[in-house]
C-alpha cells in the first residue's frame, strides 16, 4: 500500500510527532510506501514530497497587522493546502490517506481535495480539537466541558484561546463552519489513542463515522527492561503548567514525611511560580529543577529514578512519557482523569489518585515508597508485561492495516 501521512509539523515536536513518525517507521518496515504532506519548517525533516508542504504559519510570531488577517483566514480554510495535496495526491496516487494534527495550520480543508479521488480518511485524534475550538477542554488551567455539544459561541464569551478574543472567534469560526460543513462525516474511521477520548467524541453528536479505540505503541527498537533504580528519587517530566499539576505536586512532597527527593525536568510558563514556592517553602532540600532534558540524558534519569509521577489536573489522551516509563519497569502514579488511569492498574503497575489533592497524591506516593523490594520487583515486571502487551507495535500495526484494507476495498466497491 502506499500510505499518505499528513500532520502539521513534520519534526519531532511533541507526542504526536512521535506517533507519526513512529507510524511511518513501523509501516515502513512491513513494506508500505510512505509519502508526507506538512508545513514547510525550517526544523522538518527532509522528504520528497517537501515541495507540497504548505507554507508556514506561526500564529505566535512578531508578524504584521496584514499577516495576522492572512494567517486569520488560513485557519479558516487554506485553498493553499487544498491545491497542494490535490497535486501530491495526482502524482503519487495514494490508496488511503491518514490524517493527524491538521487544525489551524493545515486545516480540514483538506478533505474534501481528498474525497474528489475516492480516497479512504484516517485520522487519528491526539487532541480534541473536533469537539472543542481550543483543543484541550481547558479554560484557566480548570477543564471545561461547554462546547462540546456544539455551543462554540462560549469560547468567546470565555476568551478560551489564550485569554484572546480575536483569536478564540476565529476558533469558534472555525468549528462553526466545521460542523456547518459537516466536514467531519467525510472521514472514514477515527482513532483515539484513549476510550476517555473516545466517549467524548461520541458524547459530542458532531461525528457519525466509525469511532475505534487503539492505545499508542511504543517504537519496535524498544529495550524492555525491569526496574532497579540506582537512586532514591521521585521524578515529573513535562511541561511546568498550571493544568500539569505541578503545584499539587509540590504541595504533596511538602507533606511527606520521608526525605525522598523530587526531580523536575522540563520548563513552561509556570516555572517562575513553582521556583518561587520552592523557595518560600524551604523545599529546596527535597526539590530540584533541572531543566528541560530529552534523548539519552532523560532516559538515563527515568532509568534511575522510583518512580514517575504525573499528576494531571486536565483530559490527557494517552501520553508517551507513561508508556516508556513503564516499558522500563518504572510504577507510576497518575490522576484519575482522561485516559491515565486506562493505562495504569492501580496497585498493579502503579497508582491512580485524584486530581487536584495533595493529601491523595501524597498517599500514592508514600504507598510506592513502602513497598518491599520484591512488592516493587512484581510491580515493575507488571508494568513492562503490560506494555509489552498493550503498547505493542506489531498488534498495532496489524490491525490498523486491517482496517486500511477493508477501507481502500469499499471505497472500490463505490
């Protein structure tokens, strides 16, 4: 088969990113042909097809009253995106197209140049920007539930796209005209990498096609290994935001007893907040800030720590930072919210408390601190049973290419 992959940013960006490559690695091997169609980046890796790429974007950037309307209609609807995937689709004759990260920058705009050549659609859902115009559920760092059902005029009224109201009307435009369009019918199957997510697209009514639930996988050059930590530590790594928990975090380590340390990794825009509480709260003998980390340097410090923590206080979908942590033995501890504790069997591969209490997180992690070295033993072997199962990229990618088959043979039958 040959496969059209299709995701804004085509550099290793975040977990998205990381499915997507990972995706064409994995359909790569079986022997699939793999093209690309993305955003022109400086960052991007290079492919044959980067002469499709749409131009860039960057709604954030130091840019001209002229350029912000330009960029303004794009998320509209880009007629750019439109012609260019029509031309790649025209010289290299795809047989399915799969779809992943497109809102704002590509848009959606995009399928129907593809249903014009009776093209099966995939798109795979690693946010939920298709029932909520700024993608997260999540409005001054507390989840938000008000458009979901289709009522987008709250996004203005709520200022939810960075405190902006210009910028939060053209995401509501933008659903509006999504839902008008009834855009989201004229894709074949959607995946959601978590079944919390799943649900919320179904609870929505906007989309009638197949919904299918199908965890992340974990690249096929993964290194299982049980745990046996070298040091005594907890661990966060991420982004240091409000909806990360990290401050819930802080306040269940002020509470513990013991002296285990806690290692934060990653920076964001609440890292001179969470500074300043480890200093006005002399935790700066059990708190460390290091920085962002990545590659080796980041494994080696998950490969050493107790335990991975992350205390989420909004709808994750199902993060890449758990699925390696246990694929390397490590328990970890998770709020009961979105997709986490579909991931992690409480007391079993670790432990799953509420979100926004400390008093519960701090019990978590006193209960991975008192297990015995043959309770942590079985505990570790557990997770990477489970991910070796679950997040497996062989299973994923047989039954994703099952799916692609029976797609490409109705749209034959049509």
């Amino acid at each position: 088969m040959k496969i059209l992959l299709v995701n804004k940013y085509h550099y290793v960006k975040g977990g998205s990113e990381t499915y997507y490559f990972g995706l064409a690695k994995l359909l790569t091997e079986l022997g699939h042909d793999v093209i690309y169609f993305a955003m022109a980046d400086s960052h991007n890796k290079s492919c044959e097809q980067e002469k499709y790429f749409v131009s860039n974007v960057d709604f954030n950037g130091n840019i001209s009253k002229l350029q912000k309307v330009k960029a303004g209609f794009r998320v509209l609807y880009s007629f750019e995106a439109k012609k260019n995937i029509s031309l790649l689709i025209e010289t290299e004759h795809p047989d399915i197209v799969h779809i992943n990260l497109v809102h704002r920058h590509i848009t959606l705009s995009i399928v129907r140049a593809i249903k014009k050549y009776n093209i099966p659609i995939v798109f795979t859902i690693h946010d939920l920007n298709c029932v909520c115009p700024n993608h997260e559920m999540l409005v001054n760092g507390k989840v938000c539930e008000k458009c979901l059902h289709g009522e987008y005029l709250n996004c203005i009224k709520n200022k939810c796209v960075k405190g902006s109201t210009a910028k939060s009307t053209l995401a509501a435009i933008e659903a509006m005209n999504y839902k008008r369009m009834k855009i989201y019918d004229d894709i074949d199957l959607y995946i959601t990498p978590s079944y919390f997510y799943k649900k919320k697209l179904e609870e929505s009514g906007i989309i009638h096609s197949q919904i299918i639930h199908m965890k992340n996988f974990l690249p096929t050059d993964t290194v299982y290994s049980d745990s046996n930590p070298d040091k005594n530590y907890l661990l966060y790594f991420g982004r240091i935001s409000e909806e990360k928990g990290v401050l819930t975090l802080l306040k269940a380590v002020e509470k513990l007893n013991n002296n285990i340390p806690l290692i934060i990794l990653g920076t964001g825009p609440m890292e001179d907040e969470i500074k300043e509480y480890i200093s006005s709260h002399n935790l700066e003998g059990k708190v460390k800030m290091l920085g962002f980390k990545s590659g080796n340097e980041l494994k080696k410090f998950v490969a050493e720590a107790k335990c991975i923590i992350l205390p989420s206080e909004w709808y994750e979908n199902g993060p890449y930072a758990i699925m390696e942590a246990m694929s390397q033995g490590k328990p970890v501890i998770v709020t009961n919210y979105g997709g986490l504790p579909e991931i992690v069997e409480n007391g079993k591969t670790g432990f799953v408390c509420k979100p926004f209490n400390s008093d519960d997180l701090k019990k978590s992690i006193e209960k991975v601190c008192a297990l015995s070295q043959d309770e942590y033993k079985a505990m570790s072997t557990r997770a990477v049973q489970k991910a070796k199962i679950e997040f497996s990229p062989e299973t994923y990618a047989q039954r994703l290419t099952d799916y692609y088959i029976k797609l490409i043979g109705s749209k034959k039958q049509k």
